[in-house]
C-alpha cells in the first residue's frame, strides 16, 4: 500500500520517492521549487511595492503640476504618457530606440502636450519646455485602438504629430523604462475614453479610418516626435 501511494508522486518514470521515503531526485525536485517560488516572490513583491508606492508618488505630483501650469485654467485630466520609437540603422549594424516622455492634460476637445526631460537615480528630476496644445478641431486623422491605450495623432496634411501612450501602472521594475513610479487608474480609464472620442470624432470629420496599427506613419514619420526637450529624444542603442 506504501509503494502503491508513493508512485502517485512519481513523475515519467523519475522516482521521487520509493519505500524508503524522498529519494535524491525528489529531494533535487523539492530543492528547485523552493527556489522557484523565491525567484517569484522577489520578482513580484517589488512591483507591487512600487505600485503603491506610485499612487501618491513625488512623481505623480511633479506631472500634475506641470499640466497646471500648461493648460491656462482649463479643466483637464493630467497624465504621464510615454512612447517609444525606433529607428534602423543596417549599414552601422545597429538599430536605434528613442524612448519620449510627457505629461499631458486632456478633455474632449484638446490636449496639453508637454515633452519632459528626466534625470536622476529615481527619476526624481523632471523638467519640460516646448509645450504645445493640439485641438481637435486641427486633426486630419487619428489612428489607435478602440479601448486602447495609445493614439497617434496627425495634421490635415496627414503628418504624424506624435503618439501618446497612457498606462495605469508605471513602475521602475516594470517594462516600458519608467524611470520612477507612477500608478494613474483614473488617468489611464479617462484617456482610453479620449481614444475612443477621437477615434470616433476626428475620423469621421475627415473621413478616415484607423488602422489600429502603432507607427502606420511614413518614412521619417516613424522615427521622431514632435516637442522633442533635448537630442531628439533619449536615444538608445539595441
């Protein structure tokens, strides 16, 4: 009855246990899941640290009051956006990715658009110039997903202006190289509202259609960001 309980354990033909009890294949076994579930741990405990940390973060307060001192008044919903784009080099064997920073402020019908320079260990430095407000009413187009959280934006004639990426978490352990923590539920839910406005609004008063598709812009298009703070961007080499 022993040997018939310890060969449910017992795995394709590798014993871990026998009538003896653990064998040292089930003791290597154990060995590896204990490691396992600390990898785990240590892997999620920050970022769910961080996010909390986020939700009230210095950060958080620096981008809101640079969209105050933006928008002139004007009720709007403030938010750090980010996106990143890439550029392909061949004949230097290299391909170039430029990561953009903004805070933004935002309602139906405009957006406050400020490009931000970051700087320091925890991104505790951050700094804008060049502001610029786009109106929907100047769009041409605007490609994006329904309940998504990017929308590129673009002119009459069709040029890419920039695209904004909204994401309710920002963490330092996180993908996307945020560079300090920065959790914005309200903002990320308000903004994928503002997509689908758009989308819906400017298409249809210009008769076009989103491809759903992030960098659908042409040639030179792809590679940059209009309201660039410093050196196109924060370049980097993949």
């Amino acid at each position: 009855m022993k040997t018939e309980f310890y060969k449910l354990f017992n795995i394709a033909e590798t014993k871990l246990f026998d009538d003896n009890g653990l064998t040292s294949t089930g003791y290597g076994a154990i060995a590896f899941a204990v490691i396992a579930v600390i990898v785990i741990i240590a892997m999620y405990i920050p970022n769910i640290l961080n996010k909390k940390k986020g939700v009230d973060s210095a950060a958080k307060k620096r981008v809101e009051q640079i969209v105050k001192e933006i928008s002139n008044g004007d009720s709007v919903t403030p938010a750090y956006a980010n996106w990143m784009t890439s550029e392909s080099r061949p004949m230097e064997g290299k391909r170039i990715r430029r990561f953009w920073y903004y805070a933004i402020g935002f309602n139906k019908d405009r957006i406050y658009i400020a490009p931000l320079s970051i700087s320091g260990k925890d991104g505790e430095n951050i700094t804008y110039k060049n502001a610029f407000r786009v109106e929907r009413s100047q769009l041409g187009h605007v490609n994006g997903k329904k309940n998504g959280k990017w929308m590129e934006l673009y002119d009459k004639e069709k040029k890419k202006i920039c695209t904004l990426k909204v994401e309710a978490v920002n963490t330092k352990d996180s993908l996307g190289n945020a560079q300090f923590n920065l959790t914005q539920p309200e903002a990320a839910k308000a903004w994928q509202e503002q997509v689908n406005l758009w989308l819906d609004m400017v298409n249809a008063a210009n008769g076009t259609q989103a491809t759903g598709f992030y960098n659908n812009a042409k040639g030179t298009d792809i590679k940059g960001q209009f309201g660039s703070p410093k050196d196109d961007g924060s370049a980097k080499n993949v």
